[in-house]
C-alpha cells in the first residue's frame, strides 16, 4: 500500500488551467466535486479527500487516484509514492508544472495582445511576452 503525499509547495491557482495543463499531458477524465474520496490500486478508500480527482482506472493499472485539493492558495497535488515514481516516468509534476505555466503565459499574453517567444535551453525553457 503507497501512502499519499501532500504537496503544499506546488500550487495551481486557476482550476481551469489546470485542467487545460492535465488535459494536455493525457489526463482529460477529471471528476470535480467537494470532499471527494480516493482510493488506492485495489479499491481500497483512503482517508485523503479532495476536490478534483483523476480515477485510478484512467492512469496506470497499478496507480491509485491522483487528486488536487484546494487551499486559500490554490489547488495542491496528492500524489501516492507509487504514483510520483512512475507516471511519465517519474516525470508528472515538473512537466504538469511546465504545461500550467504555458497556460498561464498564454493566459496573460492573450490578456495583454502581445506577443510570446520561447527559447529552449538544454532543460531550461524561456518566455518573453511583448506587448
């Protein structure tokens, strides 16, 4: 059994564009609600509750639920160890965290009538919006 994990340093402000940055990286079945249950690879419930939960059958057949809770701050990932270890390769919150931020530039560019350039730098992506 993989216990769950709260993630408060990582936090989506807007629901709607982390929705859009999920969507993106493969994960377009979200269930929204309040004080949502998750459950782990075998069925199990778990305590953690949560207000946007990606189910366990659309992730890896050995995954528990993925869900996002929402503080004053935002929405912060809960992730089970198995889960952080293995979705996109151990991969899932630095490229969610990458696909948001697009979102969020694309966001305020479109707000501004600017315009966006991206360079990419060994692992190192820059951004300039001109408006």
């Amino acid at each position: 059994m993989s216990a769950y994990k709260k993630f408060d340093d990582i936090q989506f402000r807007d629901a709607g564009l982390l929705k859009k940055a999920l969507e993106e990286l493969g994960f377009a079945v979200l269930e929204e609600g309040e004080a949502l249950p998750l459950y782990g690879y075998q069925g199990d419930l778990r305590p953690e509750r949560v207000q946007l939960v990606i189910r366990r059958e659309h992730l890896t057949s050995a995954s528990n639920d993925l869900g996002f809770v929402r503080t004053e701050k935002g929405y912060v990932p809960v992730i089970s160890e198995y889960d952080e270890r293995v979705l996109l390769e151990g991969k899932f919150l630095p490229r969610l965290r990458t696909a948001y931020s697009l979102r969020v530039v694309e966001q305020v560019t479109q707000r501004l009538r600017g315009t966006r350039t991206t360079t990419t730098d060994g692992s190192v992506i820059k951004i300039r919006v001109r408006y």
